[in-house]
C-alpha cells in the first residue's frame, strides 16, 4: 500500500504588506523615472534655444554685413514727409530675407509676411516659452533686444529719419555685450510688433517665467555670436536687476 504525502500549497496569495512594499517601490521608481525625464526635456528645450539665438544671431550680422555694419532698430515707426506714421517693423522683421532667403518679404507690412515664414516660426521663441499669442495668425516671439539707454538696440518712433542700431565694429567688447536675450511669457508678444521687441532689464526676464530654464537660468547671444546659459544675476556687472550695467550695456568696462 503506497503511502500518500501531502505538501504544503506552494500557491501562497502576497500578504498585504508585501503588496503596499511593491506599490511603493514602483511609485518611487516613476518618480525618479518622471524626474529623469523632466530634465531630459529641460535640456532638449535649453539647447534648441541656444540653437534659435544662434541662427537669429547669423542673420542680424548677415544684415549688418549688408548695411554698413549696423544692426537694425529694435523698433522703428516714422513720420512721412505728409506726417504720417510709417511702420518699419521690429529688429526681426529686418532679418527675415536672410532667414528665407529664397522669399522676398516686405518687413514693413507684418500681415504679408505671415504666411511666408510659418515654417520657420519655431526659431523666433524658446520651446518652453508659456506665452501666447492672442491675435489670430501671428507668430510668437520670446527674445528680445537691449535697448535702454547704452545699450545695443536703438529705437525709432518720432522724427522723419530712419535710425539703425549700433555697427558691429564701434562695439569695444563684442564678447561681453548682449545682442538678443530670451524673454518669455508675454501675450501677444509676435513677430513684426514693435511692441516687446526691447526689453530694458533683467527683472523683466524674470517676471514673467523664471523658470524656463533650470536654474533659473537664460540664454543670452552676445555680439560676437556665442551663445551663453547665465543666471540674470551674473549678467549685470555692478548694477542690479531693475538698473543693469555689465553685459547689457556697451560701455567698455562697468
């Protein structure tokens, strides 16, 4: 007669302990998995800025090289000989022939141009920019150009004569003066508006989206084509962030 041994259920159910243990080990594991992610995509975004402030960057000194070494105006309306205000457009309406060069587009008529550069319009704003664009058929724009007081941008809004920027070779230290600066978050900030076009200082940067980098970092494109990732703080010198000196002006040494 065979004896018949009984074995213990090997099909044993995980206890509750276990099962929260588990639980919590994958909600840390996507944690870390989301964070990773997160600043993969930071990243991505920072360096396709870079890129945008570079490609800017070529076709403002592709304008200058064409026009006697000046950079356009940050910004520029005029009176006619009959007194009637004519809109030349923002710094990035003046560079959008060497962007496309094989478009022909008039700078002074925002509306036309619209439709010829949709294909490029992503170089015009950084990825993360949360601003928006409220008007129907414009193009964003997150960067700007100094233009207070000796600083590089040089704007136009009364008189009857046309005023270009500084020229590239009056500058005594391209390498430490700011040409273009990221400047996100605001409302029908776009492409051709004089409006936003300059940006005075620093604190401006940070009102509206400081963390659009981490750190609290920006990328600035210097005169001499560089582009750099800097806290707004390290770019002032011996000023302050309401009254920047340093890389935002064109004075020699400050």
């Amino acid at each position: 007669m065979k004896t018949i041994h009984s074995f213990p259920n090997s099909h044993r159910a995980f206890t509750l302990i276990e099962l929260l243990v588990v639980i919590a080990i994958i909600a840390v594991l996507a944690a870390l998995a989301f964070s990773a992610f997160q600043r993969v995509m930071i990243q991505a975004a920072t360096t396709k800025s870079a890129s945008n402030l570079r490609q800017l960057g070529n076709a403002l000194m592709l304008y200058a090289s064409e026009n006697n070494g000046y950079y356009p105006p940050v910004a520029s309306q005029v009176k006619d000989a009959e007194g009637q205000w004519s809109h030349l457009g923002s710094w990035d309406s003046y560079i959008l022939n060497y962007l496309l060069p094989e478009q022909s587009i008039n700078q002074s008529s925002p509306e036309s141009f619209y439709p010829k550069i949709l294909g490029i319009k992503a170089v015009f704003s950084p990825p993360r920019d949360k601003g928006v664009v409220v008007t129907a058929n414009r193009i964003r724009r997150g960067y700007s150009m100094p233009s207070a007081a000796g600083m590089i941008g040089v704007a136009t809004f009364s008189g009857n004569e046309f005023r270009p920027s500084e020229q590239q070779y009056r500058l005594p230290q391209p390498t430490k003066t700011l040409l273009l600066v990221e400047r996100p978050g605001y409302e029908n900030n776009f492409v051709g508006r004089t409006g936003f076009a300059g940006i005075n200082t620093p604190a401006d940067q940070k009102l509206r989206q400081p963390d659009l980098n981490s750190g609290g970092k920006f990328n600035y494109l210097f005169a001499d084509g560089r582009v750099q990732l800097l806290t707004p703080e390290q770019t002032v010198g011996t000023g302050s962030l309401d009254a920047p000196t340093g890389f935002w002006t064109i004075a020699a040494d400050d």
